[in-house]
C-alpha cells in the first residue's frame, strides 16, 4: 500500500482496478483540518491524463506491472508482432498501444514490453538507437556564416528529424529516442 503523501513524480499506482503513474504531485496543508494532496496522473491502459485530490490518509494499492524483454518481429497491418526472449512466445500489438514508439520501431530490435495482469499495455524503446538514413538533400559547405546548420532527413523507420550537413544519404546515426534528436554518426 502507498499513502498519498507517499506518492510522487513517475510513481505507478492501482487506482480504479487500473493502473496509473502519478505526472505531477502537490502537497497542500490547509488552515483548518487535514492536508490534502493534488496529483496529476496518467491511465496506462488509455493514455488519458486528469487531475485528482486526495485526503492524505488515502492509500492505494501498488500497481501489479511487469516488464518483458521482447524482440519487434514484423508489422502485419495494424498489428505489430513482438516475441518473448525467455519463452519464445508471440505477442500482437495494436497501432493503438505503440503511439509513442512507433517511429522507433525496427526489426530485430529489444523493446521493453509493460504487462499489466498478463496484458501488454506499453511498449518502450531503447534509450538510443542507430538508424539508417534513407532520404535527405545534399549538404554544401558554406551554407552557413557560423556552422551547426542542420537539415530534414527521414530514417529508416520513417522518422523525420534535423541532423547536421555533413551527414548523408546511408549513413548511421545515433538518436535519443526519449527527445528524438540526433546525437552522432556511427
């Protein structure tokens, strides 16, 4: 059980038979009476996001989640197939479950699959990955007065994102997937 003055920022908790990870949390002593606690929370399961205050008395139950290791397969419409790395079981995911990821979806790739009562409801990628370009203009020199001049380029898994001038057409580079920006040529 976790008291809600327990509760803080990335904090996973059962609230309503669902799970949810606590966004931004506000403790608030009144005058009179007890203290009360606003939180803003996020549903795992529909992604949707609310505010909510509690007595700090209030306590809620842990949120039951676990984590796989799981290999991207292939994409078969809107269904995406991951596969177990302990049990070789195979998983299909819906567009609706890999919103977030989706740019970053490449095969034969490790994601971090999230479970919730044997259900996957997340699916998170590597910190870093490295990624084919596959369409971008030619860069010149001289472009620019100061250098760090950047231009469009599409990768692989159909991302778009700046990279600097020197980088062309097959190369590969390194991106943070948590801001999507460029971070080297490999």
């Amino acid at each position: 059980m976790i008291s809600a003055t327990d509760l803080r920022k990335g904090t996973k908790i059962l609230f309503r038979d669902e799970p949810h990870m606590v966004l931004d949390y506000h403790h608030i002593k009144m005058g009179r009476g007890g203290a009360i606690v606003r939180i803003k929370i996020k549903n795992l399961i529909t992604g949707s996001s609310f505010e909510e205050t509690f007595r700090s008395a209030e306590k809620f139950d842990n949120a039951d989640l676990e984590r796989k290791e799981m290999q991207y397969l292939y994409a078969d419409g809107d269904l995406y197939n991951f596969m177990d790395q302990e049990s070789y079981e195979q998983v299909s995911l819906d567009k609706g479950n890999l919103e977030d990821v989706i740019d970053y979806l490449k095969e034969q790739e490790i994601y971090s699959v999230l479970y919730f009562k044997d259900r996957p409801i997340g699916v998170t990628p590597p910190l870093f990955m490295v990624l084919t370009i596959t369409e971008t203009t030619p860069g010149v020199r001289g472009d620019t007065a100061q250098g760090g001049a950047t231009k469009l380029a599409a990768l692989e898994t159909g991302l778009k994102l700046q990279v600097p001038l020197f980088v062309n057409e097959g190369d590969k580079i390194r991106i943070d997937t948590r801001t999507g920006i460029y971070i080297e040529r490999v």
